[in-house]
C-alpha cells in the first residue's frame, strides 16, 4: 500500500497516462496502471505533473518592500541601487522575515519550491543574514532556500564588505557571489572576481556572481570570471548571472567566449522579467532588449536556468512568484518558439536551476522526494503559454497548497456553457 497514488498524469517529458506514487515522502513507482491501494488517490485527468518550479536567482531581502521609501523613478539598475541603499539603514530583522515568509506563501501556492537569494552583505549590521538565515530554518518543511552573500554595493567600492562577506559565510552563508560591473573600475571588477573565486576555493563553496548586467559590450567580466573558474579548479560550481552585455557584444568575441564558458563548466542565469524592464535604458531606437544570448548557449551545452531576480521590490514593481511567467517572456523576448524550446524553457525553470543549485533528489524518478506541481494544461508549452492554475502543490508527499481548477461560464445561445482553458490545447504529434 502507498501513500500517494497519482493516477494518468502527463509528465514534462511527454509520456502520458503515467501514475506516480509515494512512500514514505518519496517516489516509489511511475509507471502506468498502478492498482495497489493508496492512502490517498489524486487523478491527474490527462494533465500536467512536473517537478516543483525552481527560482535560481531571487532577492529574498529586497521582496514586497515597493515602494519603501519611495519608488523608482527612472526605472534604471542604478536608481534601484541607490534606492535600496536609502532603505538599507531602516531594514530590521522582524520585517525583513515577515516579508521573505509573505513572499514564501505566494512562491508555494505556485509550485515554486526551491530558491536561491543573493542577500546583500553591504551593511555591516547584517541584518539581512540574520533574517534571512531565520527564514531559510522557518521555510525549510516546504521550501529549499539557498543563500549567496551578494556585496550588492560592489566588493571594493565600499569598505568593510570584504570582512562583512567573510562573516556572512561563516554565520552560514553558503554562495559567494559578487558584481564586478559595479566596481569602480574594469580593474577592480576582475580583481574582485580573482578575490571571490579564491575564497570559494579555499572554502569548497559555489560561486553566483552578478555578472555583466550592463548594456555595454566592453563589460567582459564573464571572461574572467570562465577564465578564473579554470584556474581554481571550480569547474561545475560557478554560476554567471544576468549576462546582458553579452546581447550587445561583437559576434567574433562571443564565439570565442562561449567555448571558454563551456569549457570552465559555468552556468548561466538569466532574468528575462527583470532585463526587459532595465536594460536599454540609455538607448533611443532602435532599442536593445538586453537579455542574454540564451539559444547560443544551450546550444553550446552552457545549462541555462532562469529566474526571477524580484517581485516588488526597489529593481522591479513586477513579480507574481510564478517562473511560468519568466518562461513566458524568455519564449517571446529570445524567439524561441517551437514545442522542442518550450519544452527546454519549461527545463530552465524546473530541472536544469535544480541541477545548477545541486538540489538533491529532484526529479520525477523513482527515489526522488515526492515534490511535485498538477497544472491545469496538457503539456509544457500549454504550460508556458496559460500559466495555469497550480491545482496541487505537493512537498514530500503532502499537499501543501491547492487551486480550483478555472472555469469560465458562459451565456451565450448556441455555445457551450462551460470553458475550461486548458481544454483549447491543440493535439500536435510531437
Ligand atoms: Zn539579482
């Protein structure tokens, strides 16, 4: 007998009338027609069962604070840091985690269940370490939360950030991260890059550094942060956030620096919500969209996960918690538009952020935590293009948050009375 068994699920893969159940919080069987009695039974009707969704890049202490202590006018990255660095003074430990578990409950009913959070260690005080250290305890039944001490001011630009950095890792911190575009000089920048690789080296860190979040091509940190990955033998540990200066880059250079990437085994994380809002800023038109070249990537074997950077916060008055909705525009924003890409975009916000976080046990595999997401649509570019209802969100074999499934109920003469989006899926043989 099972605890779970759900019956004629859709997987992202695209098997179909497959059952999944769970014993003891973990997946026992995926197979068709499983008969064994279950403690509950869940029928997944022909629809979508994934892996939980998967944030690799977030800003867990910046989240719902819009508009604190006024809002960002010229809707550039730079406002929105000096703007966090007018709210940094006024940041205390209890608001800093009512907010983060606020956000925890929205990113939940979701199905996103694993984040990774840049917190910023610019402040010496470190009150966002000690709250966000507090929240990864508090959310850690439902959600995996992964911190990077993130020196959002720049590394060198400010004093006190390397030792706040240094300390931050000790209280338990476990990513270095880092923002070389925003250090005073291209010099500084590659210097910092050097500085926090070492520290992840002699620490057996990861590395996620901010990288190149800028619209000009000249800004090359990515180079040295591939080339210095190589060096400290970091290779499969260092993750390459943003990148956008690359979307203006020469094509002769790109082609030498995506095979350096590869080479040093570096991830990237694009955040196509959050640089469709930012980027471009300086130009009239034609007007860059600065995301980075994601096709050229995952061609080249780079993993890609996107994320979503922020929701509400002094960056970006946007959000919902739903990496659907970050799927959704890199599918428009990058042109990649055939089922295969969509299916790979639906992978860059569930598996391959899981694999670039080294999640442990995830998966729909047997012997996987039983994590997992019913969605109302049939498949992963329905997915994407609904951004459906979230109609169970279950964590270690439990529910942990339900949707009604969405209907619309019509009057009109002669049409049906009831219409269920998902139910407009066109049935392409793939
Ligand atoms: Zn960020």
């Amino acid at each position: 007998m099972f605890d779970l068994v759900i019956k004629n699920a859709t997987l992202p893969d695209g098997r179909t009338g497959v059952d999944v159940a769970v014993q003891d919080e973990r997946i026992a069987a995926v197979e068709p027609g499983i008969t064994a009695e279950a403690g509950q039974t869940i029928d997944a009707d022909g629809l979508l069962l994934s892996p939980p969704f998967v944030d690799p890049h977030f800003h867990m202490d910046a989240t719902l604070s819009l508009g604190l202590p006024r809002m960002n006018v010229s809707g550039t990255l730079l406002e929105g840091i000096a703007l966090w660095g007018e709210l940094r003074p006024t940041l205390t430990t209890e608001a800093l985690i009512d907010r983060a578990l606020r956000y925890c409950d929205l990113a939940v009913s979701k199905g996103l269940l694993a984040v990774r959070s840049h917190v910023d260690v610019s402040d010496p005080r470190l009150v966002t370490v000690e709250a966000m250290l507090e929240v990864r305890d508090r959310v850690a039944p439902y959600l995996d939360l992964q911190l990077v001490a993130f020196p959002q001011d720049g590394y060198y630009r400010k004093t006190g950030v390397e030792e706040a950095l240094s300390r931050a890792l000790d209280m338990g911190v476990e990513i270095v991260g880092g923002i070389p575009h925003f250090e005073r000089t291209m010099e500084d920048g590659a210097r910092s890059v050097e500085a926090l690789c070492r520290i992840a080296a002699d620490r057996g860190l990861m590395v996620d550094m901010h990288c190149d979040e800028t619209d000009d091509p000249m800004s090359r940190h990515v180079e040295t942060l591939a080339a210095q990955t190589v060096r400290f033998g970091l290779q499969g540990r260092v993750a390459g956030s943003h990148l956008t200066s690359m979307h203006s880059m020469d094509n002769y250079y790109v082609s030498k620096l995506l095979p350096l990437m590869a080479e040093a085994q570096m991830a990237a994380i694009p955040n196509p919500l959050i640089n469709m809002m930012l980027q471009g800023r300086h130009d009239t038109y034609p007007k860059r969209r600065g995301l980075t070249r994601i096709p050229q990537m995952m061609e080249m074997g780079i993993p890609v996960g996107l994320g979503q950077d922020c929701v509400m916060d002094p960056w970006y008055s946007m959000g919902t918690g739903d990496l659907l909705d970050v799927a959704h525009m890199a599918v428009h924003a990058t042109q990649l538009g055939s089922i295969e890409d969509k299916r790979a975009m639906f992978d860059a916000v569930t598996v391959n952020s899981a694999r670039i976080m080294g999640l442990e046990g995830y998966g729909l595999d047997v012997g996987c935590h039983a994590d997992m997401v019913l969605l109302q649509a049939r498949d992963t570019a329905e997915a994407i293009r609904l951004r459906p209802n979230r109609l169970k969100v279950i964590r270690r074999g439990k529910v942990i948050a339900e949707t009604p499934v969405e209907r619309s109920r019509l009057s009109l003469q002669g049409r049906p009375e009831v219409l269920n989006p998902a139910s407009y899926a066109p049935r392409i043989a793939v």
